[in-house]
C-alpha cells in the first residue's frame, strides 16, 4: 500500500504433543521448539514490525523451578533479537555441561524455553507508544500454578470503557485502561474464579497439594472464556496459556480476525496465516483449519484439543483487507482472490483509456500490488482475445491487419520501483517533500511523451498524499498524456475499529471528497444533521444503534466520488491529466465471497460497538479532536 498503515498482530502457538525427550531423540537438539516457533514468526513478520514477544511453558517440573519463560523486544529486527537471546541462554548454560545436552530432565530443571508450550506475537502498535511495556505476551502472575495466564492477542476492543468498569465493579483495580490490560484482567478474574470453583468442589476429598492436580484436570476452559468473553465487542484471536500448559486460541464471534490451526500426532499449531503453517511444518493446505467464529480451539495439560463454542456466532464478517493485502499471497485462496480483483478492474480501466491499448503502458506500485497487476493483465489478455475473435469471425483478411490483431500484446513495463535503502531525515517539509518524492525510482525512456496513457495499479488509496507528493509527479515526469491511479480495494469511507491502524476520518481521501462534493452543490446543512444526530445519539446511549455517517456518502455516486479524489490528489503543477479508479464493493464480493467484513467501504460495521466508533469520530472530526474513538 502506498499510503502505509498500520494493521492486524500476528498470533502463534506451538503445542509440543510428545515428551521433551522425543523431540531431542529425534530431530537431534533441544530447540525443536524454539526453531519452529522462530520459523512461525518470520513468516508472519508481515504483521508486526514494532514488537514481538515469546512465552514458554514447561509441563510438571517440580516446585522450586521456573516454569514460564518471557523474552520481549522493540528491537529493529524484534523477532531476530529474541531468539538469539534464547541461542545465547542454551550456549551459556550448557558451557561445561555438554553431557546434559540431550538430557531433557536436566533441560528442563536448569535452562529457560525448555517448555512443550509456546507462544509467539508480533506487533502492530495502533495504539501505545513503542515500548517493551506494550508488547506481548501479557503476563499475569500467581503462586498457584493454574492461577498464572499468559496472553496474547490479534484485537481490539470497541468497548474498553465498559470493559474497565465492569472490572472495577468486580472489586479489581486495574492498572491500565488500554484494552490490552483488560482483556487479560477480565478473563484472569474468571480463571480464579474456576480455580475456586473446583477447588471447593474437591476440597475435603483430597489433600492440599494433590489438589493442585485435580483443579488443573478438571479446570473447564469454555467456562472460563464464556464467561470472560460474552461482553467483549470487537475484532479478536486471542492466544491464552495457563501456567500448568493448558492453552486456547479463542476467536470473535463474526471471525473479523483471522486464526488457523494444525495438528498431527506431534504438535498442535495455531498462526494468524496459513502459509506460516505450511512452511514451518510443511503441512497440506487441506490441513489446516480455520477456528470458527465464536470458538476456541482449547488444549488440555494433556496435549488433547477441542474446537468448542464459547460465544454465540452471528454471521460471518471476516476482515477483507486480509485478503486485500494485509496477508501474504503465498495462501492459493489469497493469491487467486487477488488476480481476480484485478481482472475486475478492466471495465473501469478500458472505459478510462478510451479502449486505447496501443497507447497505454500498465504497471503497478508498490510490490504488493503485484498480484492484482498480474489479474489485471490476465483481464487484458482475455478482452484482446475476444477482439481477435471477433475480427476474424467479421471477416479481416489483409494479412497486415490481421498480423496486427493477432501479434498485439497488452504493454507492460516496471516503472516504479522503491529504493529501501534510502531514509528521510531531513525535517523541513518543503525539502522533505522533495526527498520522500525521490525514495522512487523510475524507468524512463518507455513512455511516448504527450501520447501514452500510464496505468498504475495500487492496493488501495487511503489518505491519498504519497499520490500528491511523490508518486504522481514522479510519473508526471516520465511525460504521459493522462495517469490512470487504480485501486484494488474500494473506496475507504469510514474508520476501522477492529485491528487496523484508520481510526480518523481526516486521514480517509474518500471521506474529504464528499466533504468536498457537498460543499460545492451546496448540501453542507447534511454534515450539520449528521453532527446532531451522532451528538444526540452519543448523550443517549444509543450511538450504538445506527451509522449516521453514511447520510454524508448517500447523495454521490462511486464514480462522482472517485473524480472527486483524483482532483484532490492532483497537484495544480502537474502536467498529466489524472484519473482514480476504485474496486466497486461488488466485485470486493465477487473476486472474496467468504470474506464479507466491509465496514470501511460500506459503513455496515460487524458489532455494535462500530457503530458507537464511527459516530463519535465523526464528531470529534467536527469538533478538532484528533484522538482515536475506541
């Protein structure tokens, strides 16, 4: 995406099914763990570059030994720092215990990360500042064994106030009031509770510590999430450990965030992309699964799992800007959805260049559009192939001419590509301005100046600067006659509150354009009644109930809104006439059909929750407030 966003953490967990000792008879070391969790983690690094974090926990050790271990980090290269440290922790507890290498009781009783449990998270920071504070896993702490949890998510929450008070009214006194903290508050209250619960239940028939056994072997984990999750309204794959090695990876109710799990005779694996899965344990796609919304794929102390529902499904409204661009496009679902919005673009496209294929060069930026580039040119083939078709059943016999129908291929060419080694360090903006418009090379000399049109294909067009201040005066240079921007996703209209990093309506190019639209014909009394109406439903207590923000869309069309973007992105020196070119919701459909979640195109947010967001930011956009509304 050119205009780069913040989004959705990368989840992973590693169930080890077998003794330690098997997997160092094995495949030869005692890092079979540590290797395949580093392996999960680097091929979801696409997720998170802020942070990572990793826990382990160790099976039956005895009293007296560490049996949770942590590393987090906000290094550059956060996952690389963690598990060298994790190398460096073996390396020096093994110096001058060589022998104790391949003894996995020795392991386990002396050296950190030699647990049958692991956790991993990268993240995102779409909110809090950058620091090892705010990364997970979250831990909390308890001398009983099955009274420790640790946590990490793939999440937010719409309703963090409610969250809050609801603990406070349980008698806690949380330390932070980011949702964060009170997920893990929330869901650690109800496994003290389960704790209690089986331990009166027991007590009187079994001694004090064997009862610690009975309450990790009759502790009921849907229970737990039951209760901890029936009020949370928001996006989430949480990943849970309980200190005894009990673990669940609990997924939200309309499957807005993504999970996927895997297991065979040796480990269970959990990852937020399927890819991940598939390379680090070279599974079979058919083989790994998909959490269902509003379930919990729950591991005992045992190493034996169940997907079972804790929350009521409502209907499934999977993020499709995972599908989009969010996750790799190694996944063949992922892959072939992308082409296909691509080729969907034609009809736009075609009609915006006058059917002028000889005159026209395609391309695309930035490298992760390169999916939909290729769809698109797939579409092209298939629109010249019905030209050629219907030349020759019409009757072309000149051999020059019918050389040139048959001989014609769509041009295709690399004219922009990103120089990552460069940085901006330079904090005038005016200079600055000119030096981000340089962070691009181009390929000159393959445009006819004053004749060709030049099409490029972006995944999505979110705030539309990096357009006005680099990317088209850096094609504006190359000396085309028009610059067709295309955008494999659709208009974004509205913020999301979910996962992704687009909280603000000033920052949304679509939303300025309406603004811009209603001005201009006079129909500004519209932003005035969408203020009352979400002030008025704010002070109610019932925001929560209806978007009143989409009344600012209704009176323009798909195509007036997207004139209206390309006049807002054009800079008044640039030479080139421009034209944007959104993905209809529609074809969004059509090219993702069982990924349906589109509150950021449509306004039609999953939970209640969205709505109460999308109200309040709407106002604290009218009001100056440059805060996020969750």
């Amino acid at each position: 995406m050119s205009d780069a966003i913040k989004h959705e953490c990368g989840i992973a967990l590693i169930r080890l099914r077998k003794p330690y000792q098997y997997y160092i008879d094995k495949y030869g070391t005692a890092l079979y763990g540590a290797n395949k969790l580093y392996l999960l983690m680097e091929k979801q690094v696409n997720r998170g570059q802020d942070g990572a974090g990793i826990a382990n926990i160790k099976i039956d050790v005895p009293p007296g030994h560490r049996y949770i271990s942590r590393y987090r980090s906000v290094d550059q290269r956060p996952v690389t720092d963690i598990f060298e440290k994790v190398n460096k922790k073996f390396r020096k507890a093994l110096k001058g215990n060589r022998d104790k290498a391949k003894d996995a009781k020795w392991l386990q009783e002396n050296i950190a990360f030699t647990g049958e449990v692991w956790m991993g998270h990268l993240r995102y920071g779409t909110h809090g500042a950058n620091d090892i504070e705010n990364c997970h896993p979250m831990l909390r702490q308890s001398n009983w064994r099955s009274r420790n949890l640790v946590m990490a998510g793939n999440f937010n929450m719409t309703n963090v106030d409610s969250l809050f008070d609801k603990l406070v009214s349980l008698g806690q006194h949380p330390k932070d009031k980011v949702d964060t903290i009170t997920v893990m508050e929330k869901i650690g209250h109800f496994l003290d509770e389960e704790n209690q619960r089986v331990f009166d239940r027991f007590k009187g028939i079994y001694e004090n510590p064997d009862l610690s056994d009975i309450i990790e072997d009759n502790l009921d984990m849907q229970r737990v999430l039951h209760r901890s999750c029936r009020d949370f309204d928001g996006g989430y794959a949480m990943v849970g450990m309980t200190g005894f090695g009990a673990s669940f990876v609990a997924r939200d109710p309309a499957g807005i965030r993504p999970a996927y799990y895997y297991a065979d005779d040796e480990v269970i694996v959990v990852a937020s992309e399927k890819p991940a899965i598939k390379t680090a344990f070279n599974a079979e796609y058919s083989e790994i699964k998909e959490v269902k919304p509003g379930h919990a794929l729950i591991i005992d102390k045992y190493g034996e799992y169940n997907e079972l529902q804790f929350v009521k499904p409502v209907e499934k409204r999977s993020c499709s800007f995972e599908r989009i661009y969010f996750s790799r496009a190694t996944d063949p679902d992922i892959y072939n959805e992308r082409k296909t919005l691509g080729k969907l673009l034609i009809p736009q496209i075609l009609k915006e260049i006058d059917y002028d294929l000889e005159n026209t060069v395609f391309s695309y930026i930035p490298n992760t559009a390169e999916t939909a580039f290729f769809g698109m040119v797939e579409g092209l083939e298939e629109y010249l192939y019905k030209q050629r078709k219907k030349a020759i059943m019409e009757g072309i016999l000149f051999e020059e001419e019918l050389d040139k129908v048959l001989s014609f291929r769509p041009r295709v060419e690399k004219l922009v590509s990103k120089d990552v080694k460069m940085r901006t360090f330079i904090a005038d903006d005016s200079q600055r301005d000119d030096m981000v418009s340089h962070v691009y090379d181009t390929t000159f000399e393959v445009i006819k100046k004053g004749k060709d049109n030049v099409v490029v294909v972006d995944d999505s067009i979110v705030r539309g600067t990096t357009l006005e201040k680099s990317i088209l005066r850096m094609l504006d240079r190359l000396g085309p006659k028009k610059i067709i921007i295309v955008s494999s996703a659709p208009q974004i209209r509205f913020p999301d509150c979910y996962g992704i990093d687009m909280s603000k309506f000033k920052e949304f190019v679509g939303f300025r354009a309406a603004l811009e639209l209603l001005r201009e014909r006079g129909q500004e009394y519209i932003v005035d009644e969408v203020y009352a109406q979400s002030v008025a439903a704010i002070e109610s207590g019932n925001a929560s109930q209806q978007n009143y923000v989409k009344a600012i869309f209704e009176p323009f069309t798909h195509e007036e809104l997207s004139r209206k973007v390309a006049q807002i992105v054009t800079p008044a020196d640039l030479k080139a006439e421009v034209a944007v070119v959104y993905q209809t919701v529609e074809n969004l459909h059509r090219a993702c059909p069982n990924h349906t979640g589109d509150w950021y195109f449509t306004g039609d947010y999953p939970t209640p929750g969205g709505n109460n967001v999308v109200n309040k930011a709407f106002v604290n956009f009218m009001e100056g407030r440059l805060v996020r509304a969750y």
